[in-house]
C-alpha cells in the first residue's frame, strides 16, 4: 500500500491518486505533487541573500531599518535566535529580541544569516 499526502486543504489522510492528481474524497479537493512542492518551497523563509533561515539562527541587519520617529535599528546590528513565522505578520516574517528595542517582528528580506 502506499502512503499519500494528507489532503492540503482539510488534512484529511483518505487521499487517493488519480493518475498525476492527488484527490481528497472528503472535501473534493485536487492537487498534484508539483503543487505541493511549489507550496513547500515558498513556505520558506530566506534572508536577503537567499538563505533559508530557521529558528534559532543568528543574523545580521542588512540595512537601517526605521522604527517608529527617528529611533532606527543600524546596519550591521546583531540579533540571536530568531524565531521565523508560520503566518507573517503584515509581511513580517521573523520574530525576535533587538537589545534597546525589545521584541519585534522583521521582514527577512532586511536580514542576512550570520
């Protein structure tokens, strides 16, 4: 017998294959395994340079980044063990502790990977 997916929609495990398509007899839905691929790759999180990056990493300001009247974060400031997110926040998707800020939720395309 063999294992399919769990159903991206309802995460039903009942799936079945239908030549390329995956289909889920719970909720009709339809997909195929390049789909599914496209999904993981952009459920990934990279910094500026294209690093994945994952929680616990160490990185680096790649720019200043304003944060609220004149305060900034400086290039070049380090930030440990960060913690990326699942659901970004208003496109947001790292959380973390930045000395002199507290904690904050960054845009990874401003970080880089230390």
């Amino acid at each position: 017998m063999t294992n399919f997916p769990a159903c991206p929609q309802c995460s039903e495990t009942l799936t079945y294959s239908d030549g390329q398509l995956f289909i889920c007899p719970m909720c009709g839905h339809e997909w195929t395994q390049a789909e599914m691929d496209a999904a993981e790759e952009a459920a990934i999180v990279r910094d500026v340079n294209g690093n994945p990056l994952k929680d616990g990493d160490n990185v680096i300001v790649h720019q200043d980044i304003k944060v609220s009247g004149s305060k900034k974060i400086k290039q070049g400031t380090k930030i440990a063990n960060i913690r990326v997110l699942l659901e970004p926040v208003n496109e947001h998707d790292i959380e973390c502790r930045v000395d002199g800020f507290g904690r904050m939720y960054l845009k990874s395309s401003l970080v880089k990977k230390n």
